[in-house]
C-alpha cells in the first residue's frame, strides 16, 4: 500500500452553487480530514469571486507521480490532453455528459458533450481507477472498460446545506398554498414545460390553490422565454413562478416552503436536487430516467409522462397520508447512504482498494436516539399554547430516549423567543446543596437539529406548511366549535400525516368535518401546576363562599351566563340554609361555618380571572347587573358588589404561583363554557382537589364525569363567534342549572364532596401525566398504520324514487371514490332511471312492515362494515329500526342514522317516538339531524353524545348549468347583433357620400341594439311586463302554505301592487295532494287573476327549477308548522341567487344566515313586508358563497371522508 500525501481536484469549470462544484468542496472537505493535502484546480480564466482563495487556476499545478489528482469530467474542453499529460496518478471522477441531440440549437454545447464523449473515450489508458455518481453512470464507464468503476457520489455537504438560513419572506408568501417545486438549469431536457403542462391538468381537476415553483439558471435563454410566455397563454402566470437562478438563502426557502418535488426531465446522471428535496423532507415523485433510480427511492419514481396521469398520481399522494410517511421514511433512510460520515467510509474502501494508504481515519460516534423530536410553536409565555408545547417537549424529553428540540414559531411565521421569560422559567432541583437547572426550556430551545423525524406543531392559526420530517403532525389540537373551516380541514389533509389533539370530543368534531389524516387523542400535561408553590396575593380573596372561574372571558366561556345566575341566586335563602346546617362545608378546613362570617354582610362571592381582549367584555357585564366598583386594589385588580354578592375580577395575567394560590383557596370552580378543546382549568382545579362544576359536553368531558364532578345540563344552540362558521353550534348551559347546581354544591356535605374531588384527582394524575402523555405520543407515531383500511359501505335508503330522501341519498354520495351498496325498498311506484348493479331492493316500506331479515342478511353476505340509514317514519316501524340497529351493533357494523324529523308521529290510533329506542340509539355510530330542536329533542333523552347537526346540501352543478345556458343564450343575441352591425356598416360603406342617410342608419342600428337588449331581457325573464314575480316551489302539501300564497297576492293586487305568482308544485303520491291541487286551482279561479298566476305541477328537472326561479324576484317558503326538520326546497330557492323570503320555522334553520325570516301572521301583514321587501335591492354576497360552502359536492366528500 503506497503513501500519497496528497490528492487534487480538478475540474473544467466551476460556478457558485453548480452540483459538481459543491461536489468538489465536499470532498476536499473529506481529503483533509483523512490527512491528505488536497487543492481544488480548474481551465476558467477568471474565477468565480465567491470561491475567493478556494480555486487555483490549472497553470498553477504542478505534476508529481507521488500525488493523486481526482479527475472530474461531465463535458469537453482545452485543458483535457494536458492534464493527461501528468505524471500524477489518475482517477476519473464521472459526473455524466447529457448527450449532445439535446442541444442542437447550442451548436456550441452540441460540440461541447461530443468532445466530452470522446475524451472520455479515449483518456481510458491514463487512469488508475474510476468513480461514478450513480449507478447509470458507472455502467458507461464499465461498457468503455475503466479500471474499477464504483458508484460514490461526492456531491453534497449535507451539514453545510442546514447551516443555511431560508429567506422567510418567501415562506411566508407561499404559505397557504400547496407548492411543486423543480430546480435545475432552464434547458430544454429538463422539460419544464411538460410541468406546466401537469399544473394544467390539476387545474382542470379541481386544484386551483397550487404554485409551481421552476428555480435554476438560464442556459437557453429562448426556452426560458418560451416558458414564460407558455405559462401565459395557458392562464396560469399567477400560478408559475420561474425565478432564474437564485442565491441560497432564496433556494432553501423554496425548498422550505415545497409540498412536492417534481421532476420530469430527460436525461439525469444523478439529480444533486433530489437529495437536497430529501434532505429538506420533501416527497419527490419523477420521471424514471437516465441515473434517477440509484438517486431516488423506487416509490418516487413514474413510468410515464401522460401529464393526466401525473396530475392524478399527484392527487393521490396529497389524499394518502400514509404513503407520503411511507415514501418520506423509505427517502430518509435512503439519505443516509450521502452522510458525511458514509461518504467518508465508502470513499476510504475506495482509497484502499486502488491501494492508497490512508493517513488519519478517525471516526466519530454518534449518539443512539430512539427518534429526534422538534416541537414547534409559542413556548415563551403564560399563553395556553405555550404551556402546552413547553411541557409536551419536557414530556418527550424526560420519558424517552429521544433528541428533542423546540422551535419558536406561530401563525404568522418564525419569531425570536422572549429569552428573558425562558430564563426566568427554568425549573431547578437541589443536588449536593446545589441548584441544578433540570430539563432547561432554554437548552431545548437553544438545541438545533441536523435530522427532524418528527415534527409536532402547535400554533394559531394552524399553518401546515414547511414542515420537517417523515411525521408533520399538527397538535395537540384543540377546537370549541362543531364546525371547521373548509381551508384548515384541506390543509391538514393534503400537507400533515396525523393530527395529535387535547380530546376526544376535538378528535371526533375533526372527523366529521372531513380531515381524513389520521387523528389521535393525547390529551394534555397537566401536572405543571404542581411545579410551582403558590403564592398570596398583595390584596386579600373574600372571607365567604368563594366560586372561582378562569378563562379568556371569550363569549363561548359562558362567563355572561354564570354572571346572570349568580345575579339571580337568592342570598337570604342560602345564607339560611348555611345557619341551619351544622355540617356544611367546601373548603379545606372542617367545617363550613368555621371559614364563613355569618355576620359578614357579604356571604357568596365570585373571583374571574381573565385578560383583556377585543372579546372580553366582562367589565360592562358586570356592570349591566347593577354591580357596583366597591375598591380598587391595584391596577386591573377591582371587586365589585351589589346587596350581599362580592365580584372580584383580575383582568390582567398573572404567575402560575397565583394560579395555583386562587385553586386552594376558592370553594368551586365554576366553567359554564359553550364549548371546550380540553378545559385547562378544569384539569388543573381537579388536581389540586378543588371542586368542578362544568357542561356537560365539550373536551372537558374525557376527565370531567358524573364521578368525579357536577355537570351542567345545556340547550344546544347556534353559535356567535368571531369565527362565523355557518352551522356550527354550541352547548349553552341553561342559567337555572347553573343555580341549582352552585346551591346545592354550597349545602352539600364536604365527605360527600370529597368522595368526587379525590376521584377526580386520582384520574388526572392516571390519564395526564407527562409519563402517560408521551406515552400516548410514542404509541401513535409506533402504530401508525402502513394504509388506511377500506370500508365496505352500504346505504338505506328509497333510492331511485320520486321522494325528497331519495334524491337527498343521490346527492350525499356523490362524492365517494367508491360506490357503496345501496339497499333499497320494495317500490311500488315507477322509478327514475332502471337500477344500476349496486342497488338490491331488500325491505318493504310502511308501518305494516314486519319483517326485515333479507335486509339483514344483505348486510352479512356482503360483509359491510358500514351502514348508512336514511330514516323517516313512513319507511320502517321504529320497533324494526330498533332492532336493525341493535342487530348491527351485535355484528360491529357501524351505524351512520340520518333522522329527517325527530318529532313524535301521534294519531288517533298510531303514536311513535324515539323515546322508545333510546337504548338502540345510544348505540349508534352517529345521528345526524338537520335542526338544533331536533338535537335538543333527543337530548330530553340523554342523546346527545353521538348527536350531529348536519347541513343540507346545494347542487351547485345545477346552477352552473343554468349560468351556461344563460351565457350561450346571451352569446348567441350578441352574435345576431354583431351581425346585425356589419350589415349596417357595410351599407354605410355604400352610401358614404348620403351623410343624412348613413346618420339615420346609426340611428336603426342603436334601435336595433336597443331592440336585441329588451329582447334578451324579456326572453330571459319569460315576461311580458314589468310586473315583479313572487314565486314558490315544493310539492302540494297542506303545510306548505301555497293557498295562503294566493291570497297575499290577492292583496298586494289591492294595494296597486300587481305582482305576479309562480307555482311550481308538483303532486307528491299522498291522496291529500290531489285533493289540494282541486282546491287551488279553485282558488285561483275565484281570485280573478287566472293571468297572474302560473301553477306547474310537473316533476321538473332541477336544472328546470332554478331555471324558472331564478326569473322571479322573490322566492316565497311561508310553511306553516311541520314534521320536516329541513327543507331540500328552500336550496333551489337559494340557488335562484333572488332573495329567498321564508316563515320562522325550525325547518329554516339551518338557513336563517342567509335567508329573509318573517312571522307567519296576518294575511296583511305578510303582504305589506313581501311589499316593502320589493321596493329593497337585494345583495346575494352572501347567499352565493353560502351556497359555495355548502355545495353537495363538498359536503358529500366531507361526509365520505368521516366515514374512513
């Protein structure tokens, strides 16, 4: 083995940021550190200045035959006849020459590969051994028998391309939007124009929130040019950013902010950008060509160009969480084989092999971790959010054996951390009589990590982008609503790979709204308080009962009900009650009456604990009930009074000392919220055994039981938020519960009281622990599933019929990738189109059903596992219902009920409620209804867990479809007039020297345009006056209130008010509605306005519906009371995009955002509203994005994918 001292590189050419460039570096780095002298040589003239010393000009070496030189080699040039001229041992580094029919516009590139070609040829004698980056590339120099060709690719310090700070301008700005990334040079064989033509196809697909991003430096300036202007033509500008090539800082951010590297180029030896993507934990999918494979993971790559086919593989990576953890994983661990110390490794058995003696080996260790963490989001303040991902990293830190790390970020971007608050914080133990920080928040913060596993973030607003590692989980979550926004659940969808939240109440409120990535309940630390001792104040609590309540005062917290319930709590009868019962007691002490001053004017108070914000509006609250400032103790410190009540309110943050302080010293605490992601306060008041009384819904719930705490009952009721989600809503405790409850608990004996707070803190310490909390975290991330399983769904329902719950069935799987089975009735009436293969016909409908086992057995030999039901009264006795779900519990099928009216059904001789299957309803996988007094009903019946408030769906196809007819119909009276106008012109032509005449010709053509305008006018409105047109569509029901409707125009006609009525109101199978249609057109007649009122009772197409209505202006839905819990109806009405005008009703609910509410009164005084509501402009703003939000389209995928 022979001692070379030293090795050189050399090169052609270099260029700041070029792949072989940054090659060279990388192992020069590597030379020097196994204790070789080693210099970087090149032809260029003039040398890039920002290699500054790095570089030698190739005049400068000086040959020796006890030096080896690694020869780099990817293109032709003057210099290669030379060097092989050297004395000094060779070794061929080959990068790849692109072949030279790629340039043939470039006659001087085209010359350049040949050469390179050539030389490589011929120069075969004068080396030693060989290095290929990639496979591909030692198979060339195999089949042109180089001496030892070995694939080693020397290309990139990895460790130096982390140390690199992204430019967060541009993270930022492309934030909210899902990102395709390429980088290389802009030449032709890259094929940057069949990516654009792949964004075109996922436009057409439906993904219009998308950029694509084309970084690298110009080398064909006219395909550079073509690029910009392709992207144009194809109105996709906004869409394309191609940025030249760019400075580092910009390359990693555009790195950073990417979602998926896309490469379809034509030729590549290795592809230095695809371990950049790796390294920056970026799925990569690419053409299969040229080195690609030995660069990339077999999962990336395609096997076709079809740009249709891309797009939907595309799709389906963002819609497959699990084979994006699947694909980052398998690109991780390929990564490893381009580590430092692996290149290092591979390149000494090189070095060995062709005989080199290496002068210094030294190999560093590297530390075993089970996996590395970096927790990312606020953690350097009292905020909830910043407690939760303080102690979710000291969890992780102090119960594994992982690295963990955490990164200051919120919704708006990266930020600096509050250092002097860190400091601060930091917890210590005593060992050897000295104070030892344990655990440090700052040396977590301070920890910066080369590799990312995990990545759990915490921030608000959630932001999924530019996450690292092969797990992007967001949590643990928390939300307070029923309803979430439509970007967050597609953001968390197509950008995160699980979802970690506070509870199960938020776990099952994301499903239901859609996210399909997979969603695992953790639940929260919450021994922290336990940390700190507490700590007095400057001022002293009341001496009397004390309720406590902390939170945000934000309206959902209920705090303005607990006001008004402690307003109403009547004094004189507690302070009786206290007097005459010698055994009363809520504090820490004996008994009650040794704590209270029965003499003390004041003997209840209640101490809130808030924080200013633009939601908070205790103060004036206060106020409003009479309450008095009685003193001021400092700033933000004030008690209120009024007769024998005390408020002390603190409106300002304080320590957790103080915190701790109000739970030990406070009698109950009370949290009436609307809606909880998990209840802070609640866990941490339970810890330190101090009574809750709470609602009895919401994330609070997972700790807070009928065991262990005092439960508020609650209606449910729309929500009023700041968030404006249409239909979301919220559990309102009711005031008297509230009273009842805060009496009871002062009256009640404190061994009863313990008997609860004990329980409740013995299940906290269990279940929130940090121990258990990162447990949880490691047993989701060890158990997350290869692929989501698929299940097999079926639907019940009258399929295929001419009924309202039918056509709702059609539209609310319209949506799903697969078809499910539908089980459908035994009809009697003709059906709407011959039944395709997945409809079996296998129960009969009506009361007198006795019998449903061919249903059951339907369910069992097609193996379901998930069941649908569409249910309503007329279709199956509950008797049988009750037992279908019970029967479906028994064989684990889940049960998806849909109740279209809860109400009892009482006749004469037949009564029905769902008070009689409460039992078979508690079992269901979910309810879902369509009012909130449904929910409220079932919920006089204890169901209200697995109760959902489910949205009616809008076709918005329908209204496309009558927008695109208008259009062709306006395009065709535009063409006619520009006919009509060449004609003129040409006659105008002709008789250019009659001036007069040619005038009075103009003059035709504006009266012909005029003419063509009214024409279009009167053609589309399908009028023949001016009149405005009332009108209503349904089928002819007495409930409907379409007699009524003749009358109010009956009315307006008296009043000077000549409106005209369309009815459109087809005749629904029930006997009563032939009988009503006899009657109306009875009315009709003795009304005298035959020629004012259009009756249609035809079963007309939708796209016919919204087509007439949309010529009225006014829709009318005045329904007097009814069964039905919402109306199909009144969404063709909105459709309509005229004003919708509909009676108080719940069967409007779910629409009363966007729809005119009047109180069905008076025949008079409906009319004169209708009459005045005429004379406004309508803005249907609002009305259209309703119907956007709520299309079928959306609800049906959102609904498919709660189902998964």
């Amino acid at each position: 083995m022979k001692n070379y001292k030293v090795i050189h590189q050399f090169t052609p050419t270099v260029a700041y940021g070029d792949s072989v460039s940054n090659g060279l570096l990388f192992t020069q780095k590597i030379l020097l550190a196994l204790g070789f002298e080693s210099n970087i040589y090149c032809c260029d003239k003039i040398i890039d200045i920002d290699f500054k010393n790095e570089i030698y000009h190739i005049s400068q070496y000086k040959e020796d035959e006890n030096h080896i030189l690694f020869y780099h080699h990817s293109i032709g040039h003057i210099c290669h006849d030379k060097i092989m001229s050297f004395a000094d041992k060779k070794v061929l580094i080959y990068h790849n020459i692109t072949p030279s029919h790629f340039f043939k516009d470039e006659k001087h590139l085209q010359i350049a590969c040949d050469d390179g070609r050539v030389q490589l040829k011929d120069a075969v004698k004068n080396f030693i051994g060989s290095l290929g980056d990639s496979d591909y590339n030692c198979k060339e120099l195999k089949s042109l028998n180089y001496p030892n060709p070995t694939s080693l690719a020397l290309l990139l310090d990895l460790n130096k391309k982390s140390s690199v700070i992204a430019n967060e301008d541009i993270v930022k700005k492309y934030s909210f939007s899902y990102n395709i990334l390429f980088v290389g040079r802009v030449v032709q064989n890259k094929c940057q124009h069949q990516l654009i033509d792949v964004l075109q196809e996922l436009k057409l697909l439906g993904e219009s929130n998308i950029k694509l991003f084309i970084v690298g430096g110009v080398s064909q300036p006219h395909y550079f040019e073509f690029l910009h202007n392709y992207s144009t033509d194809l109105g996709l500008n906004t869409n394309i950013i191609i940025t030249n090539k760019v400075s580092d800082e910009d390359l990693a951010a555009y790195y950073k902010s990417a979602d998926l590297y896309l490469s379809l180029s034509e030729h590549e030896g290795f592809g230095m950008p695809f371990i950049e993507a790796m390294k920056y934990d970026i799925p990569i999918l690419t053409y299969n060509a040229g080195g690609i494979s030995s660069t990339v993971t077999a999962l990336s790559l395609l096997e076709k160009k079809s740009p249709r086919y891309i797009a939907k593989e595309i799709i389906k990576l963002q819609n497959d969480p699990y084979f994006r953890v699947e694909l980052l994983k398998a690109q991780k661990q390929h990564l490893k084989s381009f580590s430092y110390e692996n290149m290092k490794r591979r390149l000494v058995e090189y070095l060995i092999s062709i005989d080199v003696e290496i002068l210094n080996n030294t190999r560093h260790s590297v530390l075993d971790t089970e996996s590395t963490y970096q927790i990312e989001g606020p953690f350097d303040s009292s905020y909830s959010l910043a407690i939760v991902n303080k102690t979710i990293a000291l969890a992780l830190n102090d119960n594994t054996n992982s690295n963990v790390a955490l990164y200051s970020t919120e919704g708006a971007g990266d930020f600096e951390p509050n250092k002097e608050y860190i400091t601060l914080n930091n917890q210590s133990v005593i060992l050897n009589n000295q104070s030892v920080i344990l655990n440090s928040i700052q040396d977590l913060s301070n920890k910066k990590l080369d590799n990312i596993d995990i990545t759990i973030r915490n921030l608000y607003p959630p932001r999924t982008n530019a996450m690292s590692g092969y797990q992007k989980i967001i949590g643990p979550y928390g939300w307070e609503e029923s309803k979430f926004p439509s970007e967050y659940v597609e953001w968390f969808n197509k950008k995160t790979t699980m979802i970690f939240t506070m509870s199960k109440y938020v776990t099952n409120l994301l499903k239901d709204n859609g996210v399909y990535s997979p969603v695992k309940t953790i639940g929260l630390v919450v021994e922290d308080i336990l940390k700190v001792e507490a700590k007095s104040f400057s001022f002293e609590l009341p001496k009397n009962f004390k309720l406590l309540h902390i939170s945000s005062a934000f309206p959902r917290k209920g705090l303005d009900k607990l006001l008004e319930a402690f307003n109403e709590i009547p004094n004189q009868e507690i302070l009786s009650q206290a007097q005459n019962d010698e055994v009363l007691s809520h504090s820490k002490q004996e008994a009650r009456h040794s704590k209270l001053d029965l003499e003390s004017t004041y003997n209840i108070s209640l101490i809130i604990k808030t924080f200013p914000n633009p939601h908070n509006k205790t103060i004036k609250q206060i106020q409003d009930l009479g309450f008095k400032v009685s003193k001021i103790y400092e700033k933000d410190v004030t008690l209120y009074t009024k007769d024998t009540k005390q408020i002390l309110l603190i409106n300002k943050d304080i320590c957790q000392e103080n915190i701790r302080y109000l739970y030990e010293n406070s009698d109950l605490l009370v949290a009436p919220s609307f809606g909880e992601g998990f209840g802070f306060p609640m866990a941490e008041a339970m810890l330190l055994e101090l009574p809750v009384l709470t609602t009895a819904y919401g994330g609070q719930t997972d700790f807070c039981m009928q065991e262990n705490s005092w439960l508020l009952d609650f209606d449910f009721e729309y929500s009023h938020s700041h968030m404006n989600l249409n239909s979301s809503i919220w559990a309102v405790p009711k005031v008297q519960s509230i009273k009842d409850s805060i009496q009871k608990l002062y009256n009640l004996n404190l061994a009863k009281i313990k008997i609860k707070t004990t329980k409740a803190k013995e299940y906290i310490f269990k279940n929130y622990s940090s121990k258990q909390i990162s447990l949880n975290i490691q047993e989701a991330i060890k158990n997350y599933p290869s692929k989501k399983e698929l299940k097999k769904i079926a639907l019940f329902s009258t399929y295929n019929t001419k009924c309202g719950i039918a056509m709702y069935s059609k539209y609310l799987i319209s949506s799903f990738k697969e078809k499910p089975l539908i089980l459908a009735n035994f009809s009697n009436d003709k059906l709407l189109e011959q039944d395709s293969s997945n409809i079996i016909r296998c129960w009969s409908d009506g009361r007198d059903t006795k019998d449903i086992s061919l249903l059951k057995e339907k369910l069992l030999s097609n193996n379901i596992d998930t069941l649908i039901l569409q249910y309503n009264f007329s279709f199956l006795p509950l008797k049988l219902l009750e037992e279908l779900l019970n029967f479906c519990f028994k064989n684990k099928i889940n049960t998806h009920l849909f109740l279209h009216s809860s109400k009892d059904v009482v006749e004469e001789t037949y009564t029905d409620s769902f008070s009689f299957i409460t039992l078979a309803l508690q079992k269901v996988t979910k309810i879902y209804m369509h009012t909130l007094s449904d929910m409220n009903y079932l919920k006089n019946f204890n169901i209200y867990k697995n109760t959902y408030l489910f949205t009616h769906g809008i076709n918005m196809e329908i209204l496309n479809q009558v927008q695109d007819d208008k259009d062709c119909y306006f395009e065709q009276q535009t063409h006619h007039w520009e006919q009509q106008t060449r004609h003129v012109e040409q006659q105008a032509r002709h008789v250019e020297q009659e001036t007069h005449h040619w005038e009075q010709q103009t003059r035709n053509v504006e009266q012909q345009t005029r003419h063509v305008e009214q024409e279009t006018r009167h053609s589309v409105l399908d009028t023949e006056s001016t009149n405005p047109t009332l009108a209503s569509f349904g089928f002819l029901l007495p409930q409907k209130g379409i007699l009524e409707l003749v009358d109010i125009v009956k009315y307006l006609h008296s009043k000077g008010t000549n409106v005209k009525l369309l009815l459109l109101c087809s005749i629904h199978p029930a006997p009563i509605s032939k009988q009503l249609e006899i009657e109306l057109k009875q009315k009709i007649l003795e009304s005298g306005l035959n020629s004012y009122i259009t009756l249609n009772t035809n079963f007309l197409s939708e796209e016919e519906i919204v087509n007439k209505l949309s010529l009225a202006d006014k829709i009318l839905f005045l329904y007097k009371d009814t069964q039905e819990s919402s109306s199909a109806a009144v969404r063709m009405g909105l459709l309509s995009q005229k004003e919708v005008i509909t009676s108080k009703l719940g069967i409007f609910d779910d629409v009363k955002s966007v729809v005119t509410q009047i109180q069905y009164n008076s025949i008079k005084e409906i009319s004169e509203t209708i009459r005045s509501l005429l004379e406004k402009n309508f803005d249907n703003t609002k009305q259209k994005q309703w119907c956007y939000d709520n299309s079928w389209q959306n609800i049906s995928k959102k609904f498919y994918n709660s189902l998964l």
